[in-house]
C-alpha cells in the first residue's frame, strides 16, 4: 500500500496528461499539489520539511530556467531575421543528394536546431521541408520525430543536463562519458530509423556509419570539454558538414551558385560567437578563475519530518558568471541590438521576439516548476526511496534493461526528456544504490531513454502534424514512430545491462 501511495503523485500526473490530455504545466502543478497532501497525511510532511524541499526546488528550477529564457529568445530574435530557415534552406545549394539531403535534413540539421532550441522546432522546422521535397506528410513528420531523438538530452543549450545535474549532483565528468556513449548508440540507431522511414537507407548506409561515428564523438568531445551547452548543437552541424563532404564526392553536378544572404550570415556569426565566448569562459584557466570568484551559496538545514525520516544539510552554489545563461543572454542582448541596427529586424520587431518567447516559456517554466517541486518533496519525505526499493526488490540486478523504458515512458507521458529526468532521475539513482549499479550508468540511461522517447511523445508529434497540415493524423504518426521507440529502448537496455554486468 506504501509503495503505491508513494507512486500516485506521479500517477497522478501521467493519468492527467495522457488520458484526461492536460498540459504538462497542469499537470506538474496538479501533481505537485497531489503530492504535498499524500506527503502531509501519509509521509510525515512538516512545515521544515516542506519550506527546505520547496526551496531545493526552487533554486533547481531556477537555474535551469536562466538557461531556457535567454536561449529562447536568442532563437526568436535569428528567426525574426529569417536566419533559421535560411540555414535549412541554404542546405539544398550545397547536398546535391537527393537522399543525403533529406537524411541530412531528418537527422542532422534536425539535431542542430534541437541544439539551439527545441520545443518540438526541429519536428515544426524540418517536416514541410521535407515535403516540399516530395516526402509525403506522415513520413515527413515520423522521420524528423525520429531522427532528432538523439540531440535532444544535450539540446536545448544545456537546459536538460544542466537539470539532471542538478536534480542528482553527480559529478559531471564522470556522467558525461557514460551519457555520451549510450546517445552515440542512440544517433546511430535514430539515423538508421529516419533513413528506414524515408526509403532511403540502401542509398545512405556508409554515411549513416561515417557521421553516426562522427556525431558521437563530437558531442562526447564537447561535452567533457565542459561545453555541454554545445554539444548537440555541435554535433549536428558535424553531421550536416559530413553530408556537404559525401555529396561532394558522390555527385558532378555543380548546381547554380548563389549569394548568401545577410540574414545567414548573420545568423552564422550569432551562433559562432556564442560558441567562441562559451569557449573562452571554459578553457582559459585564468579568465575561468576570476569569473569563478562570483559565487553565491544557498544554505540548505537538515530536516526530520514526522515520520521520521531525515535529510541532511547541504548547499548549493551558484556561479553566475561561468552559467551557461548568463553567456546566452548577453549574446541575445547584443544580437537584438546589432539586428536592430543592420535593419536585420524592422522596427519595433523585437519586441515581438519577446512576446513570442514569453508565450513559448511561461508554460514550460510552470510545468518545470511544479514537477521540480514534486521532485524535491518526494526526496525529502522519503517516498522516491521507497519507490526504489520495491523496483530493486521486483527487478533486481535486471533493472538496467529496463532503465531506458522508464525515460521512454516518462518522455511519452510529459511531452519532455527534461519532465522525465525530473520525475524520475532520482528514482533511478537511489534503485542504483540498492541494487549495486553504478548510478551514473542508470541515470545517463534514464537521459538516453528519455531522450529516445521524444519521437513517441504526443506533444512533440502534435507539433509537427500542426505545421506540416495534417491535424488529426497524430496517431498515424505514432503508429510509426512507435516501433522504432521501443526498439531503441530495449537495445539501449541491454546495452546498459552488459555494461553493469561487466563494471560489476
């Protein structure tokens, strides 16, 4: 009965979205208000317990969306400018290819954008280009769905890691190598889908090795450089570069020359120069130092709640000079400014680009919000324990093979890799801790599972039906998708099992 009280908060939540189709703002606030009653009555919750939980929450929150806000914006303010689309559409000038481009375009160029920004843009973004060049609408939609799962744990600028982070503190350098190679296995396995959903895959196989190996390494290099804010990003323009270099080679057809337009460029030298400045702040000792110096420190008491369960002290510090935000909102603030001069942005446009931002953030901030809460009070009242003790005492040494399906799901039920690491990050942690796994593996597969299961994810699906004009036809699309999904998730599963049978 324990086991299940602590489980319906996150019930509760799932229900709300999947079958009573609530918004994951809704949801997360409904659940954590859920949770906060189950916890008063049945696990102990006091008012020390609540306030110090609620706090860890709001500052985990915090910090994540100092990250979301800034990177948003700076994503509206390049495609105000047309910039973004000129990136994709400037690709057919250089990928005379039929079939690398639209693999280049569902796989790589769709991990790029997610790098910059995702709420389902990439999926919105690519999609009509796809059918604009003869892919028909379903495919097109299934494809990108597929195809930019990869992308999407070190998407966002860092949004969704810097949260898992924060959610586990675990040592970054040590969860980036093992997240790294779960997703390169995932890069592989998206492209081969794509490619599979678009007819192309006989056509494109020594690309998809060559660049599926490539992206890999990219996105592990940059990512352990610190610079995980990058490494999607990074790791898709590699791939879309590998397919300029194969169409090179694989074509003698030279195709019309164009000039390129003011917008690209400027879009090009807005995403360099937010690359270079991240680069500096992370690989120059001294400048990293003296940025270091700025810190702030929350103070966090040891709480007891009623039922006797305890959580000891701890702090979080805050480096403001060295966040990946704040870096962000400076390049946003500049680009506004420059874009505005370079009458790249009509008068008054940018005011527009907040407007728009406001509308795409506030109900990702709420959700973000209320699961972080819920998150923050079922650790403190002990409910995610004894969530873990009852998965090792039914799955025992087993539980990495499923350890992926569980990001799946929470992707599939949230709309997001980031609302599953929240649910479920720390539950995968504390099950590593009973059952002797090493709870970095299990938590780079919770990511690499959620990160999967954006192409099952009914809002990200929704999303692209919408922009590519099929509204009504999700289920077409999921029917799809699905297999893929799954499939994925049980290799990454047994992959996991094999490497925490061996590190065993």
């Amino acid at each position: 009965m324990n086991y299940f009280l602590a489980f319906l908060p996150i019930l509760a939540v799932l229900v709300a979205i999947l079958f009573f189709r609530q918004s994951g703002q809704r949801a997360g606030l409904g659940g954590w208000a859920g949770g906060v009653i189950i916890a008063l009555i049945f696990f102990g919750l006091n008012w020390d317990t609540f306030w110090v939980s609620q706090l860890k929450g709001l500052y985990l929150s915090f910090v994540v969306l100092l990250i979301l806000w800034p990177a948003l914006w700076l994503y509206n303010l390049v495609d105000e400018s047309g910039g973004i689309r000129l990136m994709a559409s400037g690709l057919s000038q250089f990928i005379k290819e039929k079939p690398l481009l639209l693999l280049a375009l569902a796989w790589s160029f769709s991990g790029l954008l997610e790098g910059l920004a995702g709420f389902g843009i990439p999926v919105a973004i690519v999609a009509p280009m796809l059918m604009a060049l003869g892919v028909p609408p379903v495919i097109a939609v299934a494809a990108v769905a597929v195809g930019h799962a990869w992308s999407i744990t070190f998407g966002d600028m860092g949004v969704i890691f810097q949260t898992l982070l924060n959610l586990t503190q675990l040592d970054q350098a040590a969860l980036i190598p093992i997240t790294a190679l779960l997703l390169g296995a995932a890069a592989l396995i998206c492209g081969i889908g794509a490619a599979h959903l678009l007819g192309i895959l006989k056509r494109t196989w020594l690309y998809l090795l060559v660049t599926s190996l490539l992206i890999s390494l990219v996105q592990f290099g940059i990512a352990a450089a610190g610079l995980y804010s990058l490494a999607a990003f990074g790791a898709g323009l590699a791939g879309v570069i590998t397919a300029v270099i194969f169409s090179r080679f694989s074509t003698t057809e030279p195709g019309p020359s164009a000039p390129t337009p003011r917008a690209l460029k400027a879009a090009v030298m807005v995403y360099t120069g937010l690359a270079a400045l991240m680069i500096l702040t992370n690989v120059i000792p001294f400048l990293k130092s003296i940025l270091s110096e700025v810190k702030l420190t929350l103070s966090l008491p040891p709480v007891t709640g009623a039922a006797g369960f305890s959580t000891a002290a701890n702090a979080q510090v805050f480096r403001p000079m060295l966040h990946p935000g704040t870096i962000i909102f400076i390049v946003a603030l500049l680009t506004a400014l420059a874009f505005q001069k370079a009458g790249l942005l009509e008068n008054g446009k940018w005011r527009g680009t907040l407007q728009k931002t406001w509308k795409m953030g506030l109900p990702t901030s709420l959700g973000i919000l209320g699961m972080v809460g819920l998150s923050s009070v079922m650790d403190y009242c002990g409910m995610t324990l004894l969530l873990a003790q009852g998965l090792s005492t039914l799955m025992g040494q087993l539980f990495p093979l499923v350890s992926p399906l569980v990001g799946i799901l929470g992707a599939f039920a949230t709309g997001s890799n980031n609302n599953s690491n929240v649910l479920f990050a720390s539950l995968q942690m504390q099950t590593a801790l009973l059952t002797g796994v090493s709870p970095f593996l299990l938590v780079a597969a919770q990511t690499a599972g959620g990160s999967l299961g954006s192409m099952v994810a009914p809002a990200k699906i929704i999303v692209g039906c919408a922009t590519a004009q099929i509204k009504g036809r999700e289920g077409d699309v999921l029917r799809l998708t699905l297999p893929y999904g799954l499939f994925a998730g049980l290799l990454l599963g047994l992959m996991t099992l094999v490497i925490s049978a061996v590190a065993g």
